[in-house]
C-alpha cells in the first residue's frame, strides 16, 4: 500500500464511494439518509473505482477524472431535481452526496505528489 497521504485520501473517497449505495439497502421510508438508486448506483460504483484504481496506482490525473465525474453528476442531479426526468433517480441527498466526494476527489486529485518532506512541513 502507499505511504503517500493523497493516495491513501483517494483509495478512502473511492472506497466511500463504492461503498455508498450501502444506503440503498435501507427498508424504511424513515431511515434513509440518502437517497441512492439505479442510475445513480451505477455512477457511485463506477466513479469510485476509477478513484480507487488512480490512488492504487498513484495517478493523480485519474483521481481528478473521477472528480470531475462526480462535479459533473451532481450537476446533473441539480438540474434535474424535482422534475420528471430523473436520469439519476436521486433527490437533494444524492446531490450533496455526489458534490462532497466530487469536492473531495478534485482537491486530492490537484494535490498529485508531493515528496515526504513536504507533507511533513504541511
């Protein structure tokens, strides 16, 4: 496994990523934090593994691709938002879900590399 902290910060998102749609599981009405179905499990699965396989492999610039895959999702979600045609088949929950880990991954992916000494001064 890595030593670099922007590696191992992409392997987590990615892995929170695939592991989101966990929330799709839920049985109640009443208990769901977020909402996660069909296209939208698709994109978290997908996405995450693209981030999973860039901190993996330690390529930044794949890292960022699933960030600004997940920037544009969320935008896609946005616009659609309470209307009939859906492609994600969220709500405003997937949106801020979607949002965070594009958020996340954009900034991991701009950080790319840095030497040990750096990340010790930071």
């Amino acid at each position: 496994m890595t030593e670099n902290p922007v590696d191992r910060a992409a392997l987590l998102l990615g892995a929170l990523a695939v592991l989101s749609p966990v929330f799709a599981l839920s049985t109640s009405s009443n208990n769901n934090f977020v909402t996660v179905r069909n296209g939208g499990l698709i994109v978290l699965v997908v996405l995450g593994l693209v981030a999973l396989a860039g901190g993996w492999l330690s390529r930044p610039p794949v890292v960022l691709a699933a960030g600004v895959g997940f920037g544009l999702a969320a935008l896609l979600q946005l616009v659609q938002l309470g209307r009939s045609t859906n492609w994600l088949d969220g709500s405003g929950s997937t949106f801020a879900l979607l949002l965070a880990l594009a958020i996340g991954l954009v900034t991991v992916g701009l950080l790319g590399h840095r030497t040990r000494a750096e990340h010790q001064m930071l």
